[in-house]
C-alpha cells in the first residue's frame, strides 16, 4: 500500500528523518518495501507561459516556443503538438537534472539555439503520459519551483500489509501505531454530524454476507477536484476521476472504509436490496463486462431487483455516476470478508475495496466513514444530505474481551516493560483496559480482528517496545537438556551390539502382502489389515519383520552377495486385545537373519552360520542390558526347522524365538543356503529391570579351569546343567556352555554337552586336593538333574 508521508503528518506527528520514520515502520511490522521519492531528482524546473509558437525553419515536426519567466524571455526547441501561447507550463531551464540523471544546457536542435526544454508529466516522474506538454493551471506564479507546485517534493512509502492487519490498509491506521509507537496523540480527520432514522430504504435479504449496511441520500454537483485531492489520490497510487468519486476514494484510503455512490436517478425506486445472486444470473460491471454470478456472490440490486453492484468488488455499469449526476446514494457497508475473496478470485476481479473487504473491515466504522464522506461532499460538491441516514445493523458486532496478565507478558518477552507503559499503548491503539488486581480487561476494537486472545497482546506490548530492544537471554533450564532416556540409550546399546557381530541394518516397509506371509508361514499371525490399500501387496501392517528381511536377503543374494548377516529394528502389529481400544498393538521389535559361511580365523578355511553363531549375539544383548541369562527352551514354529527351533526367555518373560528356517520358507524367497534367524521383542527386553552394577575386587590369587561333559536327552534343556554346575561349589566363578553334539557314539536322541567351569578363591591359591573336590560337587549336582549322566 502507498502512503504519502506528508498525509501521515496530517494525524500525527513525525520525526523530520525519513529514515527513523522508515525503521519505525519496520519495528512496527509495517515492512517498507521501497520509498518512492518522485521529485528528488528534479531541480531548476519553474513554471514559465508561452508568449509565442512558431514553426521551426528547418524541421516540419519542431516548433519553436518563446518563454517567459520573471527573469525574462528564452526560446525553446519543442516537438510536443499541444503547445500554445498563453499556456504556463515546465519549463526545465540550462543546468536543470530530470529524473534518470539527466543534465539540460543549452544547445543547437537542427540549427537553432534550445535553451533547456518543455517538460512532459513522464519527463517529471510524474506518470507515463508524455504525448504533449505538461499544460499547469491559469494563474500559476511565473518563476515558481514546479516542485512545489506540483507537490514533487512528496515521500511516498510502499508498504507490506500483512492480511492479518486490515486497519493498516488506511492512512489513520498506520498513524495510529506510529502515533503509539511514538507516544504521541492521534489527530483524527473532522466528521460531520449525521443522523440516522428513516432515510432510503434498503433491505437485508442477507444478513451473513451483509451484517451492516447504511446508505445516504445526497444531492452533489459533479465537477473536477481540487489539486491536493489530486496529489492525494495520485501520491496512493489512484487516478482523480470526478469529486465525488475521487472523494469515496479518499475515505477508503483515510479510513480503509470503501465507499460506493449509486446515481439515485438510475436506481428503481431509488431502493437497496442485498441478496444474494440467483442461478444463471448476470451483470455488467463498470468495467463493460458482463459477469455470470453464482449463488455465493452477493449483490446489491435496486427496488426492481435488478443488480446493481457485486458487492465489495465492483459497482454496476447501470448506475453509475456520470457528469450528468445531481444526487447519489452513498453506501457504506461491512461485508462478510471470505465471500467477498471467493466472489473476487472467482470473477478476477481485484479492486481496491475488495483488497480491503476480503481482509475485514471494522463493522463499527461504517457510519463514521459515511459521515467523513458528506463532511467532504459538503466542502468539494456542494454537498447537502437530504433527509437521514438509514443504518441497518441487526446484529452489532461486539469487541473481543482479553484479560492480560502483565507478568506474564513480562515472563514472555523477557522484557521490564511495567504496567503503566503497557496500558498506555494499549490505550493508544484503541483498546479499552480496566485494571483489576494484577490483570488488565481489555476491550479490542473491532478494526482489529486479530486480537482474540492474551498472546496477541504480547505481541502488541514486544511491536511498541522493539523487538530490537530485548534483550537477548538464554534461558535457565534445570537439568540436563537433551539427555536420552534409559529406553533410547538401551535400543542404541542393543544396535551397537548387532552391528558389532558383523550385521548391516535394513529398514523396510510397514505394508505387506498375504502372500508375503504365507511365503514365510507366519500366516497364521495376527494381521491388522488395511481398509483402503493403495495396492494389494501393501494391505497389511506386518505381524512380524522376518518377510521384510527375506526379501532383502533375496534381493542382495541375486545380486551377487552370499555371505549376509542383516537386522532390522521396527514396529510390529497385532490386533489390539479389546474393543475399546481401536487402534492396532505396536511392538518394537528386532530380527536378525544370517545366510552364508564365516570366517573364524584368517588362516582357517570358511564353515556355514550356526545356529550358535546367533545364539552368541542374543547373549551380548542380554549381557549389554544387564537383565540376565538367556534361556532357550525348544519350541515348534511353523517357519523353523523342529528340534533347530527354540523360544527364548529371560527369567520369567518371554522375549522371542530363535532357528534355522524351514527349507520350504528359504525356497519360497528363492534363497540359496540355509539361514539362521531371529526375532526379539525389544519392548520385553526393556520391560525387565536391568542388575544393579557392583564392583568386585579382582581376585590376586590365579584360577583353575576344567572342562565337564555330560549326556543328556537331547529334548531336554542345558540351561539346567548348567545352572546345576555353577551352584555346585562356592569356588566356581564362572560356568558357560562350550559345546552340544548329537548323534554318533552318544545315541539315538542323545546330546552331549560340555561346560567350562573356572574356580577360583579370593583368599588363597587353590590346591589339587581343592580343585578335585569342587569338581566333583559340581558333578553330583549336576547329576541331580533328571536324566543327565556323566561322561567320562
């Protein structure tokens, strides 16, 4: 929006700096996108009339022009057509500079001497006419500095209205938060008295699209405006047209209130009626286009009912006031502003008052700025209002009632602002504040819409106070910032373990098909299944990650890698377990899948992944978390290999399975190799409360290791043996599991087992009489478990 700097001065008083004014504008949120200084560049340019025209000797298009200032006569070469003598116009004299830089001396044009030249309105910045002379009025002072005469000297300043302050759409609204920035009173334009009653009559057919509308009947003489309306007008980026249209202007742009005058003469009945448009209907605007209406637009029709104006767009071509006008109906309404935007996009119709009524106008404001109209009317057209104004208001729009809590405003900002400052800027924006206790009730006027709630109005205490003048703090926050959960830290420490035996994490997608599953014979899961799949193959949340980390095995695979050792860390669905809890179950979960052979030793040759070599990694985990040992008990698994299958446990809690897969699942995904695989379930791993740490000191004394084998069936867990093994003797230390081996000499569903035991004593090197005694208490307690044996 352009906003003439010397209008400004009219409502409040500036600083003499253009550039303070500028940054106030910007520290206000009234963004300066450029300054339009037209005159600046213009010097030595005076009004001089034309005494003589005369043709040039030497060039049919050039004229020769006799001049006089006060100073005395000249003769200027000139081309423009429309010079004559007795006319007063520029006249850029030797030494003057024009907008662009230009620099005029004297010079020969087709051999004859030009001193300097006639100005056109584009050789003046003032616009893009050049096809004749600038002609200025009669009477203009000989000799006088066209700058001043034509107001070149004015500031204009472009500014970048956000759609949410539609005050700041007018003059008196950017005054007003100068005015308070500045602390400083607000001079508001002089209205005149009206009074309201039964004037023309005017009827609401709706109320939604129209929540108030006042209309005034006013005789006027149409005629050409004054010079600074012009100026006014021009300097805002409009053109003048009559006095009383170019007085509806000026409102609007004063106030920010759009204005309309209907040629009483051309209404039926010289009556309003808004209503909405009908089906099919139609209306030629003043622009001489027909325009199809929809059931959305609103209009306002005559007492024919014939449309008259799209309202809040554009007037009708009908009515429109012409020289020929001796009495107007003045409208001044509120408009609802979201049919206003949709009626002005639809059509492509963007004016000045739809920019403003799409945004919001002040409802409240509608009388007043009819009545700054006929004070303007009475001093420009000869004005008289004939008979009252009708106002139709059914439901007056109320203000928005916020309580402030000035601490809190404080606490906010980070600022010392104190309560009597903030009321006072309160206040002189327009808002109305009792003070009660430590709160402030205020009252938010309507013309500004985008004060509902508290925060508002801190954002209104940090504008006034200056962004630039908080102070820039950081904040004391008790604790420690960004600290990961014992829960984050753990899934990081499990990861790392994973990575750590050699495994590459894959993430893959959430959405499986059925036959992904019955590819790996989890079918029988529990499935969460999707209403509206994109694709067939994606209708299913997956119950379990193994599919997804097939697929990829079997993708890397046909590309040419044998060896793979995969993970994936995701989420798991399942049916949720009681009505009332519609959303699926999600379990976080890990799987791990290794196909290939391995390499123990560099100098060894490669052997095949085991079922150990899995079981190994699941250990460090449970190791990791410090939730205890692992625990594999045989299990069936429709996707397992029976007796290479087992569930696992900790303590009481199961966390998954672990096997070889069935070779019917590892041909289905077109796998070569047998492969080992997994799944846990993270969320019970992090369910079991982790050992407390607790030092010991190493022992000084060395320790004594012996290996024991025992025979077993091998349906039966190890677990036991070994538990039975540590429990054998205080001097064990340690008992680990380091060898099973079915089949051969041991019998048909026999196992062998060896465990590693290591004793040790803190007060004392052990002896061999120590040593052969513990080894054999471990052995009786071990042989007290059903079904084992000794092997020697």
């Amino acid at each position: 929006m352009r906003v003439p700097v010397s209008w400004l001065r009219e409502y409040v008083d500036l600083p003499d700096d253009l550039a303070e004014i500028t940054d106030l504008c910007d520290r206000l949120g009234l963004v300066v996108d450029g300054v339009d200084a037209p005159g600046a560049e213009v010097s030595g340019v005076v009004a001089a009339e034309i005494l003589a025209v005369l043709p040039h000797p030497n060039a049919d298009r050039l004229q020769l022009a006799d001049v006089r200032i006060d100073e005395g006569d000249f003769r200027v070469v000139c081309g423009a057509p429309n010079i004559a003598a007795g006319q007063i116009v520029p006249w850029a004299r030797p030494g003057a500079t024009l907008p662009g830089g230009m620099k005029l001396k004297k010079a020969k044009i087709r051999g004859e001497a030009s001193e300097g030249m006639l100005c056109s309105a584009r050789e003046l910045g003032l616009g893009d006419d050049h096809e004749g002379i600038l002609v200025l009025p009669a009477g203009t002072a000989l000799g006088g500095d066209v700058k001043d005469l034509l107001g070149l000297d004015e500031v204009v300043l472009d500014l970048d209205v956000t759609p949410n302050r539609p005050d700041a759409m007018s003059v008196v609204g950017v005054a007003r938060d100068l005015a308070a920035v500045l602390d400083t009173d607000l001079r508001m334009p002089a209205v005149a008295a009206v009074d309201t009653g039964h004037g023309p009559s005017i009827e609401l057919d709706d109320p939604d699209g129209c929540p108030r509308y006042c209309g005034a009947v006013i005789d006027v003489s149409i005629g050409a405006s004054p010079d600074w309306l012009v100026r006014r007008l021009e300097g805002a980026g409009m053109r003048s047209i009559n006095n009383v249209v170019d007085i509806t202007n000026f409102v609007m742009l004063e106030l920010g209130q759009p204005l309309h005058a209907f040629d009483l003469d051309r209404l039926s009945d010289g009556s309003i009626r808004v209503r909405r448009a009908r089906v099919d209907e139609t209306m030629t605007t003043l622009d001489g286009v027909e325009r199809h209406l929809e059931p959305t637009d609103v209009l306002i029709c005559d007492g024919a009912d014939v449309p008259q104006a799209v309202a809040g767009v554009m007037g009708g071509h009908d009515a429109e006031v012409s020289a020929d006008t001796t009495t107007i109906l003045l409208e001044s309404a509120y408009f609802d502003a979201p049919s206003i935007l949709q009626t002005s996009k639809r059509l492509g119709l963007r004016s000045d008052a739809s920019s403003r009524f799409e945004r919001g106008t002040d409802p409240n404001g509608v009388l007043r700025a009819l009545a700054r109209a006929v004070t303007l009317f009475e001093q420009l057209a000869n004005g008289r209002l004939s008979g009252p104004v009708t106002d139709v208001y059914p439901v007056p729009v109320k203000e928005a009632a916020i309580t402030v809590r000035p601490d809190r405003v404080r606490s906010i900002l980070g600022t010392d602002v104190d309560d009597e400052q903030m009321v006072l800027w309160l206040t002189r924006l327009g808002l109305s504040i009792e003070t009660r206790g430590t709160e402030l009730h205020t009252l938010a006027p309507t013309w500004r819409p985008d004060l509902t709630r508290e925060i508002d109005i801190v954002e209104e205490v940090a504008r006034l106070a200056g962004f630039n003048s908080i102070a820039r703090t950081v904040p004391h926050i008790d604790g420690q910032v960004g600290k990961l959960t014992d829960a984050q830290l753990a899934v990081r420490s499990i990861r790392a373990v994973v990575r750590g035996a050699g495994c590459d994490e894959i993430a893959t997608l959430s959405l499986l098909a059925e036959s992904d599953l019955v590819r790996c014979h989890v079918d029988g899961l529990e499935r969460v299944t999707v209403t509206n799949p994109l694709r067939f193959e994606e209708s299913i949340l997956r119950p379990s990650l193994l599919p997804g980390v097939l697929r990829t095995v079997a993708f890397n695979q046909s590309h040419g890698s044998r060896n793979l050792a995969l993970f994936e860390m995701g989420r798991v669905f399942a049916r949720p377990t009681q009505d009332t809890t519609p959303r699926p179950l999600e379990t976080q979960s890990l799987a791990v899948a290794m196909v290939g052979s391995v390499d123990e030793r560099p100098y060894a040759s490669q052997r095949d992944i085991e079922f150990f070599d899995l079981v190994g990694v699941i250990d460090r985990i449970t190791q990791t978390l410090r939730i205890g040992d692992l625990t594999r008990v045989e299990a069936d698994f429709d996707w397992l290999q029976s007796g290479r299958s087992a569930a696992l446990s900790v303590g009481d809690v199961a966390i998954g399975w672990i096997g070889q897969l069935e070779p019917d699942v590892v041909s289905a995904w077109d796998i070569e190799g047998k492969v080992v695989a997994c799944q846990l379930s993270v969320d019970a791993l992090l369910s079991i409360e982790p050992a407390k740490r607790w030092y010991a000191e190493p022992s000084r004394f060395p320790a004594s290791r012996v290996d024991l084998a025992f025979v077993m069936s091998a349906d039966d867990p190890v677990a036991p043996v070994v538990a039975a093994v540590r429990a054998g003797s205080p001097l064990v230390s340690d008992a680990r599991l380091i060898d099973s081996f079915e089949g051969g000499s041991i019998g048909e569903g026999m196992r062998s087992v060896a465990v590693h035991v290591v004793f040790r004593s803190d007060e004392a090197t052990l002896n061999d009489d120590q040593i052969r005694d513990a080894r054999q208490a471990c052995i009786d307690v071990a042989l007290s478990v059903t079904g084992v044996s000794f092997r020697r």
